[in-house]
C-alpha cells in the first residue's frame, strides 16, 4: 500500500460522492445570527501519487444549486449583488500546495474562483477515516474547513445597520465533508 504520509489515503484518483458529501457555508447575517448553506451540484477530485507533495486537489460547484433553505435569498445569491450565476455560472477551487501538519491534518492551499475573481486560499483538511463499503468501494472521508472575506471576490453587496452590525458579514465560513471513492486503476 502506498500511502501519503502515515495515513491511510492510498496513491491513485479520488472522486467526492454526492450523495454522501457536502459542500456547506455559513455566514453572520445581522451579526447576531448565523446562516448556513450549501451547494447541491458539485465535483471534487484528489489526484494523489507517491507523495503528498504531488498531490493535486480540483473542485467546482454549479451557483444556480445554492441552498440556504429560503428561496428568495437563494435567488438573491445567484443575483448579481451576490455570485452572478447568469454570468458566472461555476465555482471552481485548484490546489496549488499541499501538506501534512501531522497524520491526519493537511494543508491545502489553492487558488478559488468564483464571481470572475482568482485569489488564493488556505484551507485545513482533516482525515475522518478510510473503510471499504459493502459494495467493494474504497473510500476516504475528509472534513475541510476554511473561510474567506467575499468582498476579496468582489461581492460587496451589504447594508449598515443602527447598531453598526452589516446585514451580511464579509467573513464566509466553508465547511466540506467529503467521503471520496477511489477510481479503479
């Protein structure tokens, strides 16, 4: 077994599964009460060989399937003020770098692009474990975290409230939790 580090993430192509991951934000709205959501439609990739130094990591994510439970908002997001999904239809996140902090904990640093606007971005992966399905599967499942100020990607979209809170903070928390199967060789 080749092996990136210590862990037990095999050498090979792993692809996210949908149905079993998630790919979640959260945001402070009125700055006293946080809203989630996520995005139904998205694509994840772990290209890992010998190493985790050349390890690559690729995901995007459609902006129309944004979910925050609250369709008007959900079509505010995908409006102009917020993602411009008409013009920018796709999220998409490319590693540049990443590495072990110990065995189970990685660093992924990557550049994401999302409202038409590439910035790097630090993100922590932490492995949750790897199990064999009963279907013959070999799967690894990995939570990620990280967060980033959406006005860096040009939304800026945001109202000053009385109290000096903003109707919606900058700071965006990401939260993925990714069960990833291996791809036959």
């Amino acid at each position: 077994m080749t092996t990136a580090t210590a862990t037990t993430i095999q050498a090979g192509t792993w692809t996210a599964d949908p149905a079993h991951s998630t790919v979640g934000f959260s945001v402070k709205h009125l700055g006293i009460a946080t809203v989630r959501g996520s995005f139904g439609e998205f694509e994840g990739t772990l290209e890992l060989g010998e190493d985790l130094s050349s390890a690559s990591i690729k995901g995007s994510a459609k902006v129309a399937s944004v979910d925050t439970a609250e369709p008007q908002r959900d079509a505010h997001l995908q409006s102009a003020d917020f993602f411009d999904a008409e013009t920018y239809p796709e999220l998409t996140f490319d590693s540049t770098n990443v590495r072990a902090l110990d065995d189970e904990t990685f660093e992924i640093v990557g550049e994401l692009t999302m409202h038409g606007v590439t910035r790097p971005i630090t993100l922590k992966a932490e492995l949750q474990g790897a199990e064999t399905d009963p279907w013959g599967n070999e799967r690894v499942g990995l939570e990620i975290t990280g967060q980033l100020n959406r006005s860096q990607w040009n939304m800026k979209f945001n109202q000053a409230l009385g109290s000096g809170n903003l109707l919606v903070s900058d700071t965006v928390k990401l939260a993925l939790d990714v069960s990833a199967i291996k791809q036959a060789q």
